[in-house]
C-alpha cells in the first residue's frame, strides 16, 4: 500500500494538524511515512499545504508530484492542487470553503460542507478538519481510526485531551458521511 496526499487551506484550518495526524497514524501502524510542510507568507490566514506519504515499504522521495489523494479546504488550493492528481485519485472537499466545481472529470470527489456540519453539529467549527479525515480514512482504508486516536493522545499535550472526545466524534462523522455518500 502506498498513499500520497497533499493536504492544503489556509493557514489556521489544521492543515498541518491533519498532516501530522496522519503520519502519527502510520507510524503507529508501523508503516513507513513522511511529511513535508509548506507555508505561505503568513502564518494564519495566508495559504498552507503538506505532502504525507504512507506506504508499507520505505518511501523513495517525500516529494509529490501525483497526489493519489488531494484534501482542499479553500478554493485557492482546489484551483492550484487538482490538476496534480492522479488520473482515478480522490478529491475531498470541504464545500462550506469552496464554491466552484473540480474541472476534471477523471477524479473521484467527495464534498462535504465540513464547516458548517462541525459548527451545528458538533458546536466547533474547529474540527472541521477532523470531519475530513474521518472521511479520508474511510475512502483509503491508509490509517485506521484507532491510530488516529492514539496519534491525537502523542501529539496533544496532556491539558488538551479534553479535545480527544470531540476530534473522535468528528472523525467518527467524517468517516459516516463518506460511508453514506453518493460518490462522483
């Protein structure tokens, strides 16, 4: 198994936090992993993306060029990453950001208005980025749930598991949204 995504939005989105999350993830799991972070000019606000690698056997080059999965969470990054996807590959959008359609019709495109869902149903809009990944982790099956958790209790410090439950209930609805969606 091998798994290349970009992840990009604006900075303060959890961008990063989605990267390292999943790498957490697959180093739990014992697979080999690797990200690569990338900032605009500014930190929050200005644009972010990173590059995560997993894969069952050592990682040649961190660089990506073909993402196998592209996760937007603005239109900016929809407009600069989709033409960099693999013929096939997944394109999961946050649609409460993004107001346009992909142009290609040889990707596969799950929307979800994460932003809105994570601010009335959950009553955070910060774990929007979290209803995402649930939703990565169902459609590529690269990290489990589990690990994602237990990455979540390494990465945060101890003052902040209080987050934990509420990451997992947007993880848990992530992954729900994806099993129950009418896929492109």
């Amino acid at each position: 198994m091998l798994q290349e995504i970009i992840l990009a939005g604006f900075g303060g989105q959890g961008v990063m936090s989605m990267g390292q999350l999943l790498a957490y993830a697959g180093l739990v799991e014992d697979k080999h992993v690797s990200w690569i972070p990338s900032y605009g000019p500014e930190m929050r606000g200005g644009t972010a993306n990173c590059s995560v690698t997993i894969s069952d056997e050592e990682v040649s080059s961190p660089i990506i060029t073909e993402p196998d999965t592209l996760i937007v969470l603005n239109r900016p990054s929809l407009e600069k990453f989709e033409k960099d996807v693999k013929p096939g590959g997944w394109v999961i959008i946050n649609s409460s950001m993004i107001d346009i359609e992909p142009q290609r019709q040889d990707l596969k495109i799950l929307k979800i208005p994460a932003s809105a869902l994570a601010d009335e149903k959950l009553g955070n809009s910060r774990v929007a980025n979290m209803i995402i990944l649930g939703a990565f982790i169902e459609l590529t099956g690269a990290v489990t749930l589990e690990s994602v958790i237990g990455a979540l209790k390494k990465v945060l410090p101890d003052y902040r598991h209080n987050l934990i439950p509420l990451n997992r209930q947007a993880l848990e609805l992530g992954i729900e949204l994806a099993k129950g969606s009418n896929l492109e």
